[in-house]
C-alpha cells in the first residue's frame, strides 16, 4: 500500500477531512507539449498535446462535489490525460451549488459537448472523475436520446453516481474524508429536491443500453468504491462494453497526483492508451 508520506493525494484528503486548507490544483505536476487556450463560450480551457490526432476531441468534465472544482483546478491532470492520449481535450466549466443545481450542469456541459461536434470534431470522448464521472453519463444519456452524435467512449474516475450513498464500501474505514452522510449531503444540495434516482442524477437508475465503451478506474481505499463497481455491472448487463481498474491503495480522484506518483502516472498512461485506442477503432 502507499504510505501517507509518499502519497500527495492521501495528504491531501486528510487534510481536508481536518479542516485544513489545501491546494487542490498542485496536486499534479506540469505536463509538458501543452498548448492552453482559455474559451468564453462555451466556458473552459482547451488543452493541445502538439501532436493531437486531427478530427478528434475529448471533453473533460471536473469534479468537486458540485461545490467546487474548475477547470484550473484540474487543468494539470487533464493535461496529463491530453499528453498521454494525443487528443485536444477540452476541460468545461459549469456553474456550481448552490447558485446552480441540478439540471442546470447537464445543461452546461451539454452545450459544449454539442460545440466540440458544431466545431469540427467528428469523434468525441467524455471524461470525467467524481460528479463529473456523472454528468459525463448524463452526455451519453443525453445524446443517446436525442439527435445528437454520441460520444464514441467514456473514461470515468472514481464516478459518484449513487447519490443516496448507499454502497458498502462507505463502511470500511479506510477514507479519511468521504463519509456517507457527507457525500448525502452534498447530493441534496446538487438535487435540491429532485429524484436522487432520476437516471440523469444517478446513472445507476438510467437504461444504460447503448451507451459507448467504457473505463472506469477507482482507488481501492475510497469509499465510492462501490459506485465504481456496481456502474461497471450495470452498464455490463446492458451489454456496454466495460473496463474497470481498482487501485490497491489509493484513494478518490488519486489520478489528481499525475507526475509525483508512479500509481497517478499508471493511470493516467492506462487511460490515455485506452482512450486513444477508441478514437481509432
């Protein structure tokens, strides 16, 4: 197991779970051949690896609870992400709890998905890690309902879609942070007052037929585990095409630490390997 001492990510949701205030955003180091370009409309920051496969896009969705989070926040494991995959990839922003709730994000990041297609891009990927994981479903949802092209793949870390808490993994003790109550919570205010099994809020509860390929990656000790686990069945016996990868050892959004951890780094290669591999199939 990674020992506190070594693990940027662990410190920091320790710290967190003290009340001590943290620089979320340091987490990961600076990827390098990447080309920033702060977008008004729709609002984010596009991240271009120099050699990016033309014809091709990636939306990155942040997490944060609904509560905060940006794309500056995560800007350097995106770009990592965006390094590793060869794909231009664009990190939206979308208004946060409790000035905005539940379903004024689906509606933000819809839009810019629908402007990655309008501006050229023919293949699309939706990424997302925590409540971003859920509105990268919701997108899916979304377009598989609609007239809109679909995202030919979904890379999801440690997806929160269970919004009433309820999995096992909140139990054992291992998260110094997330608890259930916490994370109910915060789901409240996100909902405020809507369905916590509406299928756009909690994708556990969508038909989750044709949705594209997906990869989800979990650490081993969070306790959204079981989010993580139980989305990857559900998507698999509706016969999406499903990969999941657990991280002994690690905790939510570790992939944040990409470039001070061998784990982060493994992650971060796995999956820009898999979401390349997508873009060409």
């Amino acid at each position: 197991m990674t020992t506190t001492a070594s693990d940027p990510n662990r410190i920091h949701w320790e710290a967190t779970a003290r009340d001590e205030e943290t620089d979320w955003a340091a987490l990961a180091t600076e990827p390098d051949g990447i080309d920033e370009e702060r977008v008004d409309d729709p609002a984010g920051l596009w991240l271009r690896p120099r050699d990016a496969l033309p014809g091709t896009a990636v939306l990155a969705i942040h997490g944060g609870g609904f509560i905060s989070g940006s794309a500056a926040t995560h800007r350097r494991m995106f770009g990592h992400l965006a390094r590793a995959a060869g794909l231009a990839t664009f990190a939206t922003e979308y208004g946060l709890v409790p000035e905005h709730v539940f379903p004024s994000q689906i509606e933000t990041v819809m839009h810019a998905y629908r402007r990655l297609l309008d501006g050229g891009a023919t293949r699309v990927a939706v990424v997302g890690d925590s409540c971003g994981a859920g509105l990268a479903l919701a997108v899916a949802l979304t377009a598989r309902d609609s007239e809109v092209a679909p995202p030919v793949s979904m890379l999801l870390i440690s997806a929160w879609v269970d919004l009433e808490a309820t999995g096992g993994s909140y139990d054992t003790g291992s998260d110094p942070f997330f608890t259930r109550e916490l994370v109910r919570a915060l789901g409240a205010g996100y909902l405020a007052g809507a369905d916590p099994r509406d299928p756009l809020a909690g994708a556990l509860h969508a038909d989750a037929h044709d949705l594209p390929p997906t990869y989800l990656q979990v650490g081993a000790d969070e306790a959204l585990l079981d989010d993580s686990r139980r989305l990857a069945d559900h998507l698999r016996d509706s016969g999406v095409d499903v990969r999941i990868d657990e991280f002994a050892g690690q905790l939510h959004t570790f992939p944040m630490a990409a470039g001070r951890t061998a784990v982060a780094d493994d992650a971060i290669k796995r999956a820009g390997l898999w979401l390349r591999s997508t873009m060409n199939s």
